[in-house]
C-alpha cells in the first residue's frame, strides 16, 4: 500500500515542484521585461539626446568656425587702428605729462611762436575782408584777438587739473602741427587768410572758458570715434586760398589725421573791391573787351580728426567678457584662439 501511496505522491510532488517552478520563472520574466521596456525608454531618451547633442555640435562647430572669421577681423582691425594711430609721430604718446604751470608756459610759447610766424608770411588772422575798424588799425588788435583756438588763455589761466592742462596742450601741439601744414600749403608771398581754427573743449573747466574757439561737432558729420573703436581730437579749421593750396594742405593730413568733411564756398567780396571791379567792368564794357576775373580764391572749412588711442583689443574686451559667463576652463581654450 505504502508503495502505490509513493508510487502516486512523487509525480504530485514533481508537479507541485514544477507549478513552483514555473510561478517563479513567470515572475522573474515578468522582471526582465519590466527591465527590458525601462532598458528600451532609456535607449529612447539616450537617442533623442544624441540628436539634439549632434545638432548642438553642428551648431557649436558653427559657433567656433564665426567666432575664429571674427578673431581673424578683429585682430586685423587692431593692426590697422594700431597703424593708423602712428605711435612713432603721434603727438599723445610722445607728450610727457606736465604741470598746469608749466603746460600754461608751453601754450604762450606756442602762440607766441604762432603769431610770429603767421606775421611774418603776412597772413591775415580771423577775417578774409578788413572792416572798418580794422582798416583804421591794420593787423595788430586783430591779432591779439585771434589765438589760434586758445584765445581766452592769452594772459589768463584757470585752476586746471593735470589731466585736463595736458589734454589742451596735446591739442595745442596738433593746432601747431595743422597751422604747419597751412603754411606749407602756400608759396613764400602768396597771400591767404586764417579765417578761424576750433578745437573740441579739452574738460569742464576749459569749457566754462573756451568760448567762440569751440568745436560743436554737426549731426551730418561722422567721426571715427563713433564705432567706440578709438578716441581722438576733432578739430575745425577755416582759411582761404586757391584749391590747389587746399589739395595741397589735405595731402598733409596723413594718419593720424583724418578729414571728416570739407565744404567750400566762394570768397565774398567786399565793398571796396566790389567797386574797383564794377569800374573795371564798366571800362572794359566801353573798350568792347571782357573783363578777366583775377580772384578765384575760396573759403574752405575742413573738420579734422586726429586719433590718439585704440580703446580696447578684440582680445582685452573678450578677456573681460568670457570668465563672467564661462567656466575658467573653456573662457581659457577661446582665448586661446586669439593668439
């Protein structure tokens, strides 16, 4: 009895083993699959993020082929405006700073030495036609009125500070440079006028005395300064001559000079010589012969630039730019680039 009672229980047995079995091999499949679908949605995500990271390459790549076109720019645009300035003749790095005494000496020497010279090619100062108070007292008031741009610092000085004295010197020494290329402009006789020179005010302090000698740069004028690039002077200048006399003086206006504009005008004529003329006119007109007109003289009014200094490179703006919104390490492998 016992034998059959064995013989039936071992297969029960062995079912009841494989029911086990098969409950625990369910659950462990069901696992895997579990595992396999979040393997799946990971493979997904994984893909999905690979293709946006190899748009974002393209578009790095991009980036770093710009940014090296730009490096390449800015780099040539810093040697061009490091050539332009001309340090080896530019007057502000060759100045050595002074003090407000001493550059107040320096700039009565210079319009000493300016009237001087003006005097002695007889160039008439501030007017192209003598008034009457000027025809009664030829040239002298007329002269101690011009000053060449500084005229309220003949005799007089305010409390200027270090900074600002230099700038008015530095400015004095390129109005001495431009009234040299006038002069070279005319031949030893040949008569012209110097209508006027105007500088921009140097400081507060020299605009609360500058006076009609300031430069007011007009809205149609467009410095070289405007693109932030460099700082300079700007200066307006008005004489009188013949053009080949003003084609002359702009041939002189090499780097670091700059003309912004010019305009010309005809000279107008005045009441004395307008009479000689009509007289002239009139007996030409009774002899049957046309008159020859002798004065072709014009006025030009020319607005200098005279670049003193590059702001900033391409390379000092970025050093300043890319620490604050890179890490140090990247900030480093684009400057880089920049050498």
């Amino acid at each position: 009895m016992k034998k059959y009672l064995l013989l039936f229980s071992i297969p029960f047995l062995i079912l009841i083993s494989l029911l086990v079995l098969s409950f625990a091999k369910i659950s462990e499949l069901e696992s895997k699959e579990v595992d396999i679908i979040n393997i799946k949605n990971d493979l997904s995500y994984v893909s999905n993020e690979l293709e946006i990271e190899k748009l974002f390459t393209n578009d790095l790549n991009l980036a770093n082929d710009e940014l090296k076109q730009w490096i390449i720019r800015g780099n040539t645009q810093s040697k061009f405006w490091s050539e332009f300035i001309n340090r080896e003749i530019n007057t502000a790095y060759s100045h050595s700073p002074k003090s407000s005494s001493s550059v107040n000496t320096e700039v009565n020497k210079l319009l000493s030495y300016l009237s001087r010279t003006f005097d002695s090619r007889k160039v008439k100062l501030g007017t192209s036609k003598p008034s009457e108070a000027s025809f009664l007292m030829p040239s002298a008031e007329n002269k101690i009125k011009f000053g060449y741009g500084f005229s309220a610092y003949d005799g007089f000085w305010p409390s200027f500070d270090k900074e600002e004295a230099n700038t008015i010197l530095i400015q004095a020494k390129i109005v001495k440079e431009i009234c040299e290329f006038l002069l070279g402009s005319f031949d030893i006789g040949e008569t012209f006028a110097l209508l006027s020179i105007k500088r921009e005010a140097a400081g507060p302090e020299d605009k609360k005395h500058i006076g009609d000698s300031v430069y007011i740069k007009p809205n149609q004028t467009t410095c070289l300064r405007d693109s932030k690039l460099v700082s300079s002077h700007v200066f307006e200048i008005s004489f009188t001559g013949k053009t080949r006399n003003c084609r002359t003086f702009i041939n002189q206006l090499r780097a670091p000079y700059s003309l912004r504009s010019m305009q010309v005008t005809r000279q107008e004529i005045n009441e004395a010589e307008s009479q000689s003329g009509f007289s002239k006119s009139a007996n030409a007109e009774e002899s049957g012969i046309l008159p020859i007109i002798r004065d072709i003289s014009s006025k030009f009014t020319l607005e200098i630039e005279y670049v003193y200094k590059t702001n900033s490179t391409l390379h000092e703006l970025a050093s300043q730019v890319l620490p604050v919104d890179l890490d140090a390490e990247k900030a480093e492998e684009i400057l880089n680039l920049f050498n």
